[in-house]
C-alpha cells in the first residue's frame, strides 16, 4: 500500500492518522505542492489521480482519492479497530 502525501495537507493528515491508528503499514511517497508548481500537476502524478489532488492512496491495482473515501475503504477492509464508534449518535460527534 502507498499513500501519496504533503507533509502540509490536512486531509493527507487525516489519512495518515487512520492509517496510524489502524496500526497499517504504508509507503510514503511525498508530493510537493509548491515546488516546480506542484509536483501533483506532473504527468505521472497526474495519471494516478486525474484530480491533482492529495492524498491518493495505492492498494495493488486500486487507486483512491479523497481522505473521506479513503478513510471508508480501509475501515472497511480492515475494520478492527473501527475508526468510528458503532452507534450512529456517537458517528456523528466523532
């Protein structure tokens, strides 16, 4: 698995911390918003995610985009621990 990250993209971030707190193993690889204006504009980038966006996570053949998207797929392939309480009053505050 790899995400495609910036060190300064909150929703990158919020990738990072399911990640981390699922305990996962992923790739980094770091995409520069700024330099060269915008690595995420590259024509290699571009084909992995034609948004331009961060983060885009990699797992085998898949390629995702959007942290919420994100975030729902490796809940679901990996559900333990949940990221998001089981009651949907306690899903809301969260």
């Amino acid at each position: 698995m790899e995400l495609f990250s910036y060190w300064r993209s909150s929703a990158a971030y919020r990738v990072r911390i399911g990640l981390n707190l699922k305990g996962l193993d992923c790739a980094l690889t770091p995409v520069h918003l700024l330099r060269d204006g915008g690595q995420q504009h590259a024509a290699g980038y571009a084909r992995l995610n034609p948004q331009e966006l961060v983060p885009t996570l990699r797992h085998g053949e898949l390629l995702l985009s959007q942290s919420l998207a994100i975030l729902e797929y490796l809940d679901e392939v990996w559900p333990a621990p949940p990221l998001l309480p089981p009651d949907p009053a306690g899903r809301a505050r969260a």
